[in-house]
C-alpha cells in the first residue's frame, strides 16, 4: 500500500469536510482535511490547547499536512467552541483526553484513513493530551508536541506578578465553590495585555490572539477559574518513558506559559524522542516565520513516519 504521495509541495487543492463524532454521548465538531482521493491513507488527528478552537490557528497546520499528502482530522473539545457540553468553557482533563481517544476511533474508521497510520498533533495543554493519550495507546504512529504544557515546573517563577496571580486564585475559589452548588462558571480571561488578569499575558501573546480571534469565529477568551486546580495537579510529562512510538517535541526559547526543561525532559526521556528549539514565545508557533518553521519540520517528520513502513521509519 501507498501511504502518501510524493510530497512535492505542489498539492493545493484540499477538500474540507464538516464531521463530528461522540465522546460520552455528547458530539465533538470536527473538520476534515482530504488531499486529492490518491493520497488517503496516513492521518493526523489534532486539537488545540486550553481553551483553543479548531479555528483559532489549526488550519495552518492542517493546510500544510494535507498538502503533503496527509488526512487531517481536527476538533473542537466538548464545552468549546461548536461542540456540545456545558457548563461552557471549563477545562477537564479527564473529559479532553476522552475526546482525544473519541477522535482517534473516528478517524481510524473513515473509509479515508489506515487505522495503523494515525499519529497525533498537540499544542500547549494538548501538547500534554498527546503524550498521555499515546502512552496508552501504543498502535499511535508518531506524535507531535508543540510548546507542550508537561506540568508545572516546582521553583519556577511566573511572569506574572503576585497581585495578577492572587486575582486568578481567588477566582478560581470561588468558581470551584460556585460548582458545588452547580451555578455557572466564574471566568476569568485566557489573554489579555501585560499586567492584566489574564492567564497569558505576554505583549506577543496579547498580539497573536487578537490576529487569530478575527478569523475565529466560535473562540472565547474566557475560562472558567476552576479549571487552574486541573491543571495544576497535570503532570503528562511523566509519561513520556512510556511512548513506544516517536515524539518530536517542538519548544520555544522564550516560552513563560509552558517549561521548557520539562519538554526537555519529556524529549530525552522517550525512547525515540527529538528535539527542536525556535525563537519566541508561547504565541510564536501560530503565525509569521517561525510557525512556517515548526510546520516544515513538523511535516517531514510526520511524513517520515507515517509514509513509511515500520522498518523504514525506524531505520530512518
């Protein structure tokens, strides 16, 4: 069997395809990416990072997989964006995982796709998901994690002041509190300028999210407070000994939202791990010169590995 075709670059015309599938009974919003009808049968299951949309950014990526011959399979979490679930806005761990390997199951069986050439893609907190959903599921073929969130970094400083992360705490409190109670969220900004109560607050980051909220229709710069403990108690990075397959970890040298030692850590501890480092910030990886970058490197490695028998690509 072909896995891909050549990759010349030269491939423009992409069909996109509007899907969804279930996860727990509750339907995930999904976008298919289809090269020409020659190339099926290598595919890249991908989703965003907290409170991310698959139209905030993805299609970047996705545009470039797809005209390298690759199926692309992108999704919206349940509670964001154009998938189901309430309360809105509120981050699980538990529930996003599960929509992952929801995702997979559906990609795995289109028409379109090779269940045994499937490979993940994740950024910032998804980034995270994919190291977790792949250690448990070692038919993945490779796995992508851009500026990954690996935990929280012990003795590491925030770029944020006291005041700013005293004000994100005590939201925090009272939505979990409100929770109990089942009231709606409490919400607290995903970006906002420097200084302000925001959870990412970088001039760039501020810029980046502006740019990309234009063209993204269904993303909200909100999250409920209770979702900082979830994140908090994550720790996927401890998983990265335990991934079978390959890992490219794609981190960014001035990134204050995710560690980079941890993806440092996370890369060298898997068994076929690498490493690639780039200029900028956490935001740096969705627009300009060094996103074209990530997304090359990323390509060939997807390529690599998912058009390829087993053999090869472990020779490669």
């Amino acid at each position: 069997m072909v896995a891909c075709p050549a990759g010349s670059g030269r491939v423009t015309v992409i069909t996109l395809r509007e899907v969804s599938f279930f996860s727990d009974g509750q339907r995930c919003a999904g976008r298919l990416f289809l090269p020409p009808e020659a190339a099926w049968t290598a595919c890249v299951v991908s989703a965003h990072g907290t409170t991310g949309t698959m139209d905030f950014g993805l299609a970047r990526y996705a545009q470039r997989f797809a005209e390298a011959g690759l199926v692309v399979l992108t999704f919206d979490y349940r509670q964001f964006g154009a998938s189901e679930g309430r309360p809105r806005q509120v981050i699980s761990v538990r529930r996003q995982v599960a929509d992952w390997q929801a995702a997979i199951r559906f990609a795995r069986a289109l028409p379109e796709v090779d269940p045994d050439r499937v490979a993940l893609w994740g950024t910032s907190l998804s980034g995270g998901h994919v190291m977790t959903v792949a250690a448990a599921d070692p038919a993945i073929r490779a796995v992508v994690a851009q500026l990954p969130f690996m935990g929280i970094e012990a003795g590491r400083s925030s770029p944020r002041s006291g005041k700013v992360t005293a004000a994100l705490f005590a939201a925090a409190l009272r939505d979990a509190a409100g929770a109990l109670f089942a009231r709606a969220p409490v919400t607290v900004p995903i970006v906002g300028p420097p200084g302000a109560v925001a959870v990412f607050t970088g001039a760039e980051d501020d810029a980046v999210a502006r740019h990309l909220a234009a063209e993204a229709p269904t993303w909200r710069n909100e999250m409920a407070a209770r979702s900082l403990f979830a994140l908090m108690r994550y720790r996927p990075g401890r998983l990265a000994r335990r991934l079978e397959m390959p890992l490219l970890v794609c981190v960014a040298e001035a990134d204050t939202a995710a560690s980079l030692p941890l993806a440092t850590r996370a890369a060298r501890e898997a068994p076929h791990g690498e490493l690639r480092r780039y200029p900028g910030g956490h935001f740096s990886a969705y627009l300009g010169e060094v996103q074209q970058r990530m997304v090359t490197d990323q390509t060939a490695f997807l390529r690599r590995h998912l058009c390829a028998t087993p053999a090869d690509a472990t020779s490669g």
